[in-house]
C-alpha cells in the first residue's frame, strides 16, 4: 500500500518537476524571494501580539474615537482670559435642580422661614426614629448625643487647644437647648443643616432632603425633652417628681 502511494506522488510530481526545471533562474528565485517576504507581515503580527509596548496601538479607523480636547486647568487661547474652563453662566441651573417646592427643600414658606414642617413629611415615630440615627452619624460627633456642644470631636479639640498642638485653634459647637436655638423655627433650621452656618459646614450634599427633615425632628424633640410642659403627659400630675435642688421625692 505504502509503495502504491508513493509510485502515484511520484507520477504526479515529475511533469511538475519538470516544468519547474526548465523556468528560467531569475523566476525561480523570484519566486523564493516573493514566498520569504509574504512570511514577514505573519512574523510582526505575532510579534506585535506576544510583546508589550508603551506606544499606543495603530488604530486605522477612527470613528471620531480620537479628538481634540483641552483637560482641567489647561490654557486656551480662543478665549480672552486663556482658560480652557469656562465660569459656570449665571443664573442657570443644573438639570434637576429646579426646586419646585421650597418648602421642602429649603425651609421657606412665603418667603420666610417655614414653621410647620412641608406637607410631604408625616412626622411620626417612625420618623423620629429615623432622626435619631441620622443625627448620632452626622451631628452628634460635635453636638453630642443630647445636644448639649460636648461631643467627641469638641473634647479632642479643646484638649489640643489646652496643649497647644500645632497652633490649633477651635469654636465650640453650638448647644441646641440654647434659647437662640431652640427659638429658630424648622424651616431655619433645615437650612442651617442644608448650607451651613458659621464654622459648621453644609450636608446638603450628603444627607437626603427627607432625612434633613427627620434630623431637625428630632433636634425638637431633644429640645422638648428638655424643656417638656408637664401638663401634656396624661395623667403627670399623679408621678412622682424628684426635685433636682433638693433630690428628694415629693
């Protein structure tokens, strides 16, 4: 079998061998040289996919993947002042930030600090609860957790200013049972926590507008806790009272 397969290879190859004998030599090394330069493209492409480089790839179709750009704070002559970053327009407003009801999202009712809370806001349990958490994460750091300006942050800090750290220097958070404070209304309040005041900066950006409601919630009802009328616990009259000065039970 093997001898029968390579008598036909034999017949077969010998009229091309023929032929081939007879082409002139500069074809035949033609032929030699076109076969070893076809061999080059497949030698780069595997090259090129083994290997690293720090150059960017060849990229023949640009589909407007690549365009002229100015990044952050680079210079731009087309404009008179050479920035490539423009002021933001004034008066416009970012897409929304329109807000509709500033009741709710800015504490103003008629253009004066809103009393009551927006219409949206059921101030239940279920909010103060909310509140509370919101308030022990974001203010009582400062505030502390009854409000009072003792918290951790305000300890750490006078005790740097007592010691004279690196010329540190601090202002006492505000306490929340202060009459200044406790007469603010919510509306003014829910600013105060939106964009800041004095050295306490501003969350609006980090706590929801909902939550912000619930935070100045439950700031009043620290404040009422207090501070608390007697006369709207059902039945006080018959507790039994403690008497702070004298610490004797009437």
């Amino acid at each position: 079998m093997g001898n029968l397969v390579k008598q036909i290879i034999e017949d077969l190859a010998k009229p091309f061998l023929a032929d081939l004998k007879e082409l002139p030599l500069w074809i035949k090394w033609s032929a030699i040289v076109v076969t070893c330069a076809a061999t080059i493209p497949l030698a780069l492409i595997f090259r090129a996919r083994t290997a690293f480089s720090d150059k960017p790839r060849i990229h023949f179709i640009q589909n407007m993947d690549n365009q002229p750009k100015y990044a952050s704070q680079e210079a731009n002559a087309l404009f008179l002042d050479g920035r490539a970053m423009r002021p933001r327009v004034e008066g416009t407003i970012a897409r929304n930030g329109m807000a509709d009801d500033t009741h709710l999202y800015m504490g103003v009712a008629d253009g004066e600090w809103a009393s009551t809370y927006p219409s949206s806001i059921a101030v239940d349990h279920e909010l103060l609860l909310r509140g509370q958490g919101q308030f022990n994460i974001f203010c009582s750091p400062c505030h502390g957790a009854a409000g009072f300006g003792d918290g951790l942050i305000h300890h750490r800090a006078t005790q740097l200013v007592e010691t004279g750290v690196n010329g540190t220097s601090w202002v006492a958070p505000k306490n929340l049972h202060e009459e200044a404070i406790k007469a603010q209304t919510v509306g003014q309040l829910f600013n105060s926590l939106t964009n800041g005041v004095r050295t306490m900066a501003a969350y609006g950006s980090q706590i929801s507008t909902e939550d912000r409601w619930a935070i100045v919630a439950y700031m009043k009802a620290l404040q009422l806790s207090q501070d608390a009328d007697p006369s709207m616990v059902p039945n006080a009259e018959s507790l039994t009272r403690k008497s702070v000065s004298e610490g004797s039970n009437e």
